[in-house]
C-alpha cells in the first residue's frame, strides 16, 4: 500500500470526511455511545475480545454490547441520573467498565474514570470535586473506596461473594433492567468525559472533555495509528486515562474490535501475547517499550510477532527505543504527544511518508494548527524553546477548559493560543521536541536545560535503564543538573560509570548541560500512566 505524503494529506484534509465517517453532520446532536456502538450492531460482529487475570476470556460483539449499555443507561435513569450527572467508574479493564462508560454517554451522564491504581484519597478527591451521583467499582477494589457524600450510589462488580451492605451487584441490577434504551442527544460541545490530570507537577485538575473528542481523535487514528478494518488492534493502556480511553472509543467508533487484558502488561507478558495473538497494531506507552527493551535483544527476538504499526504515548520516547525496535522488530514506533487538555495533535504518523526523526515529537496532526509560542503569546523563531500551543479548532476541539475552574481555565490562552505548560522548540522543517514542564526546566549559570535531551543522551549508555534528570541548587550557578539513573536488571554500579555519563552527555548535548551529580536508585517516580514525576525527584 502506498502512503501518501504529510503534506498531501494536510492538503487533502477536510474535517467533512471525518464528520461523515462517523456518520455526523457538522450541525446535528449526537450521542457518542450510538456513534461508537448501536451503529455497528446487526451483524453479530465482535466488538472487544477480553482476557481475564485467571485464564477467563470473553468475546463482547457489539450487538451485545448495545443490550448490555441499553440496560446499564435504564438503571441510571432509575437511581435518579439526568444528563449532564456525573458517574464515576473505579473499575479494572473488565467487559464492564465498557458497559459502564457507554452506558453513562446512552443515558447523556459525564463519565469519570478512576484509576484504579488510587488510593482511597485520591478516590474521594474526584468523586467529591465531580459531585458524582454514581460510583461503579469492582470487588477487588472495592476495599479502597472510602466513605463517600450522602446521595452517591456505589454498585459493584461482585465476585464470589455479594455486594457490601447499601451496594448494588452490578450484574444483578443491569440484568433486570430493559434492553432497550432511546439514547439521549445532545450537542457535540457538551461534555463526555471528565478526566483529571495525572498530577505531574501539582494537584490534579478536572479537564472537561466534549463529546466532539470522538470526532477530534478520529484522524489520529486514521494518520498517526493507521487503524485498518481488518487490525488486531492492542490498546495496552488503561481506559481510566485519556490515551486507552479515547484508543478503545474510537477503534470502536470505526468499526475495529479491541483487545483487552485485565492484568497490567509486563515486558515478558507483552511478548507472549503480542506473539499468540498475531497483534498487527499496537498501541502503547514508553514505560512499557523501555521495559520491553531491558529485556535484551536475543530475549525479544524469541518472540516472533506480526506487528506491522507501532504507536507511543505519554510521555517523550527516546531515540534508544525506536532504534532498538527497528533493528529487532523491523518496526518503527511512532511516537506522539497528547495530553488531556489538547488531546493528541502532535506526532509521527505510521500512514503517511514522513521522515521520522528519533527523539521528535513530530508535526501536527493534519488538521491541527500548532506552535511553539512565548509567554505573550508570539510565535518563536526555530531553535528557540516555547509554550506548545494550539490554535482552537472550530470542528476538531477537544477538551473545555477545567471543572469549576473559569480561573485556571483562563489562564491557559495567550493570545489566541491555548497553553498548557508543556514546553518545545520546533526546528527548521517544523518538526517539535519536547523540552520538558515550564516547572521542569532547569537554569544554570544562564543557560535554560531542558531535561529531556539529556535523559535521551544517558539513555544510551547500556548500562542505564532509565534516568531522570533535574536542578539542584548551587550557590555559585544557581542550579546545577542533577541526574537519577536506574540500571538494567542484572548490573552493578562500576566505579566509571559517573565519568562515562558525563561524557556521553558532553559529546552528544553540550559541555554545559552536563550531570555534575548522579546518583543510581531503584526506580523512578511516576504516576499511573507513567509519566516521570521530576518535581518528587525536585522535593528531595
């Protein structure tokens, strides 16, 4: 098959084709869980195959699915939920948490997904600042779910035994409800989703999100994962955060089955499945690619897979993975830059001919208007480092602006741009490389670090598994780089191994940039998506 060009395809784009694909006008209502589900129904195709932690599996076709979300929507509508209510769903990659999102959107609700990777805490942060009606949660989690305000329904997922006292069995209460369900329309500027961020560097915000993402993602789908009818199609990443959420709901808004598996992927796991599965497009994170890579490359190789489109997500992925997966998979992973306020508007594109430049960020989504940007809001020449800032878009919008929050909200335009801290350059032929959080940046005898380049540039010691990199203060320059390294399984710190860091860095990034301390720990901190937290590193 012969890829068009990136310029051709931001030629030829017309958010008309994207609109008629899901069958929207660029006026009317719509409800997003008939987009991604009721109208793949009839044919008794399958929707979403499932693989439990136990050896269980299910396969979810969308016929299925419309039944089992027409129910979910009625019971809603019996505990008192009205469109625009928030429910929150504190639940594991089990069939149904995809009954519970679907289900809230058929019935007009705001869906909250928590991670279940929280606390009891931070659970009742987001469903107290949502003002959520309904939390759904599953057995295994259920111990973490703390008291929460009068009013707040809880049903659960049960296992072997019933459902605590006050609870609804999720199952139990689904099935007596009716199977079907006139879905409730509303505007596609309405919000869908109320994500909140992953806290990397503060207190976690409510990012609203409109019904119109289904639309927005589309052509990232389209371009930057070349999604085909006919993929087996792995989204690894966890629907209660944005980048599994939206890679679930729009594979399925196109007709294209997912995979799912409850376990969290490990490096030997993902191996295994990808090789019994015959994955051809996968869909990741960098956490995962790096671990993958730890393995070494005679361990990878022993696992034959078909993947034929790699994509990477949530975080920066260094020059070291995509060469490794070239030379060992004969794939280039593309790596893209989302966040929860812009959605995914930056990347490398596995459908088109681009020239793919490791450590990139990428150019912008056909259809997407980006710049690097200073604090006015001016464009800034090539080279010199900026706000990522995005030009609204008047079809592909995304996110609202945060949840009771006109304040932050409006804190994010300059001039016309909208901003979100994250910080790049663009260099002469338009490609961005990310430099890191406006909080992350370090300044040094007057030099501005970015800490990117410079973990990039650790990374390819082979010794060095992952690394970190931040300001520490110094009397004389202010702040001085500071670097945290985690070794590969197996190898022991040499008393070289700080000298070498230095110098891989001096003569791969600058003579100024380089770690005057290193220290090797265990692992790095990171929030649930993977995201490094330089600013825990910063604290200590």
């Amino acid at each position: 098959m012969t890829r068009p060009g990136y310029a051709d395809a931001c030629r030829d784009f017309r958010w008309a084709d994207s609109l008629a694909a899901l069958g929207w006008t660029a006026t009317g209502d719509v409800n997003i869980a008939r987009t991604i589900v009721d109208r793949h129904a009839g044919a008794g195709r399958p929707a979403l195959r499932w693989f439990g932690k136990q050896g269980a599996s299910a396969t979810l076709s969308f016929d299925e699915l419309r039944a089992q979300t027409a129910r979910f929507a009625n019971l809603l509508r019996a505990l008192g939920v009205a469109p625009g209510d928030r429910v929150a769903g504190f639940l594991p990659r089990v069939p149904e948490t995809l009954v519970t999102m679907l289900g809230a959107w058929k019935a007009g609700a705001v869906y909250l997904p928590v991670f279940t990777g929280f606390g009891p805490d931070a659970v009742r942060f987001r469903v107290e600042h949502s003002g959520a009606r309904v939390l759904c949660t599953h057995w295994e989690h259920r111990p973490r779910v703390p008291a929460l305000p009068a009013g707040t329904r809880i049903v659960t997922v049960t296992g072997a035994e019933a459902a605590p006292p006050g609870d609804l069995d999720f199952r139990d209460a689904v099935a007596r409800q009716p199977e079907t369900f006139e879905p409730s329309r509303g505007r596609r500027e309405d919000p869908a989703v109320l994500l909140y961020t992953s806290g990397s560097t503060g207190p976690p915000k409510g990012v609203k999100i409109a019904n119109n993402f289904v639309l927005a993602i589309h052509p990232y789908m389209r371009y930057a994962v070349d999604l085909r009818p006919d993929d087996v199609f792995w989204p690894t990443g966890d629907p209660g955060w944005g980048y599994g959420l939206v890679c679930y709901m729009v594979a399925l808004a196109m007709g294209v089955p997912v995979v799912s598996h409850e376990a969290a992927p490990t490096a030997t796991f993902s191996l295994e499945r990808l090789r019994d599965l015959g994955v051809t497009n996968l869909a990741t994170t960098p956490t995962l690619l790096r671990s993958i890579m730890a393995l070494g490359e005679a361990t990878v190789r022993r696992y034959p897979v078909r993947v034929r489109a790699a994509s990477s997500c949530g975080e920066p992925l260094n020059a070291e993975v995509i060469t490794f997966f070239q030379r060992v998979w004969g794939v280039t992973v593309m790596d893209q830059y989302g966040s929860s306020e812009f959605g995914l508007p930056i990347g490398n594109f596995n459908a088109l001919q681009m020239d793919v430049r490791p450590g990139s960020m990428g150019l912008p989504l056909p259809g997407c208007r980006m710049a690097v940007v200073d604090d006015e809001g001016r464009e800034v020449p090539p080279g010199t480092v900026g706000h990522v800032g995005m030009w609204p878009s008047e079809q592909g919008y995304y996110a609202l602006g945060y949840w009771e929050d006109p304040e932050r909200t409006r804190e994010m335009a300059r001039a016309g741009w909208m901003t979100i801290g994250d910080l790049a350059r663009r260099d002469a032929d338009g490609y961005f490389w990310f430099e890191g959080r406006a909080d992350d940046v370090i300044k040094s005898a007057g030099y501005r670090i970015g800490p990117f380049e410079v973990e990039s540039a650790i990374l390819g010691h082979p010794d060095v598994a992952e690394a970190a990199v931040v300001g520490t203060p110094d009397p004389l320059r202010g702040h001085v780089v500071k670097a945290y390294v985690v070794l590969r399984p197996g190898v022991a710190r040499r008393p070289a191994l700080d000298a070498e860091i230095v110098e891989i860095v001096k003569t791969r990034v600058g003579k100024h940039q380089y770690p005057r301390e290193i220290e090797v720990v265990e692992q790095l901190p990171k929030t649930e998506t993977g995201k490094i937290q330089r600013f825990q590193l910063r604290q200590r």
